[in-house]
C-alpha cells in the first residue's frame, strides 16, 4: 500500500471531522437549550390537545346525566376520541424526545463513525463504501433536521386552526356547564325532572349543538393527526427522495484535450 501525502492528508481531514462532530457538535446538537422554538411549539400543542381532551370528557360525563338515550350516541362518541388525541400526545411527545436524542445519534454516533469509515476507505479505495458512508451521513442529517423542519411546516397549519381549535374548546365548556346548570351533575332529581321536561319539547335542537361540538372536535382531530403525524412522516419521504437524486446523479468532468491529440 502506498502511503502518498494526498491520501495522510485525506486520513486527517476525516478524522478532525469525526473529533469536531463528536466532541464539539454533539453536546451543542443533544443539548435542548437550543431549541427552545422547536420545543415550545411542541408544548403548545400538546397543551392544546390535553384541553380538547379534558373537554370532551367532561362533556361526556355531563351528557350521561341527560334523562333518556337521545343523547347517549353524542356522549360515546366524545368519550372514544380520548384513544384518537392519546394517539396524537403520544406522538407529539416523541417528537420532543427525538429533538435532542436524533442531534446525539447524528454527530455522536453516525458522522464520527462514517468519517473513520472514509478515511479507512482513502486506503482502500472502495467505491461501495464510499457510496455507503456517504449515504449514512445523509441519512444522519435527515433524521436531525426531521422534527425542526416538520414543527415549521405543522406550525403553518396550526395557526390557520388555531382559533378553531379555541372556538371548540370553548363549546365543549359551554355545553357541559349549560348541562350542569340544568340537571346539577344529578344531584337532585327534581332537576333532573325539570330538565327533561325542559328539553323535551325541543330535544332536537339539543342535539344540534352537541353534535355541532362532536363536529368541531372531528375537524380538530383531524388537523392534529396532519400536522403530528402526516407531515412529520411526509417530510422524512421528501428528503430521503431528495437524497436519493441527489446520490443517483452521475457528475462526469469533462475530458481535457492535449495539445497536437485529435
């Protein structure tokens, strides 16, 4: 094997890069200091999705105290969408723990290890692995950048929604203390009585608006899975698609033609 000064010089760059990526780029990438936006945005989602949460089950409970059935299907309907935003806390909860934990895998484990696996490769000079290292390093900055840039393009969406999603909090409040005021969260069954008879003349318009709230909160749940879930996953597509073009491009430099050759 011969040891030219371009291939040691080679070996130095890759293992300097793999030392900075390690030791200097890890803490800053794995430290959640620094990202306090992306952070942030994840918490006030969260904390919105926990207030939907608790007013469908408190309006849930209110309607179980509504004499007769009419209303039962609105109140077991309310009460199944706490499996949908579980789902939808759960995943916003992962994407605060990847925040930081993808910074640790990218420049800690997966760049420092690629870099000594190009500089072992200046020796070897083996397309393939080149190739792969490569590749891993791509993939290295993809799962870092995934969750920062999928909180911008989910926060586009929820400020269009945002006020919705207030607007249905604030009916599930109403229609559960208009219940309350009504029966007493039954306690007393003269209320009990004179509720019923209060509503049951005009029952359907009741019905009208809890079902006007399971409407909004459907709409909410479905804004929540896009911008928690779909986006996320849409954007980790998009970029191992571009990665793949970019990787599948042959660069060919031109042929230089020497003086007096045809």
């Amino acid at each position: 094997m011969e040891w030219t000064r371009k291939k040691i010089i080679g070996i130095c760059v890759f293992v300097v890069i793999a030392a900075i990526s390690f030791f200097l780029i890890a803490p800053y990438a794995s430290d959640a200091a620094h990202f306090g936006g992306t952070l942030a945005a994840l918490d006030e989602k969260s904390e919105t999705v926990l207030k939907l949460t608790g007013g469908a089950t408190a309006l849930s409970s209110a309607i179980s105290f509504i004499p007769g059935d009419a209303c039962t299907p609105v109140a077991e309907n309310l009460a199944d969408m706490g499996t949908y935003f579980l789902f939808i806390l759960s995943a916003l909860y992962l994407e605060k723990w990847l925040v930081t934990i993808t910074g640790m895998l990218a420049f800690k484990i997966f760049i420092p290890i690629c870099c000594l696996g190009l500089a072992v490769n200046v020796m070897l000079a083996n397309d393939k692995l080149r190739t792969i290292m490569i590749k891993l390093i791509c993939f290295a900055l993809i799962i870092f950048a995934l969750v920062p840039v999928s909180v911008v393009l989910s926060g586009m969406i929820d400020d269009s929604y945002q006020a919705t999603m207030e607007q249905t909090i604030d009916k599930a409040k109403k229609n559960t203390q208009d219940i309350r005021d009504k029966t007493g969260d039954g306690e007393d069954e003269n209320a009990l009585k004179n509720f019923f008879n209060k509503v049951k003349g005009g029952v359907t318009g009741q019905l009208d608006e809890l079902e006007d709230t399971v409407n909004s909160y459907v709409q909410s749940i479905a804004v929540l899975i896009v911008t928690s879930c779909v986006i996320p996953i849409a954007t980790l597509i998009f970029f191992i698609w571009l990665i793949r073009m970019i990787m599948g491009l042959e660069f060919t430099m031109p042929r230089m033609r020497l003086p007096g050759r045809k």
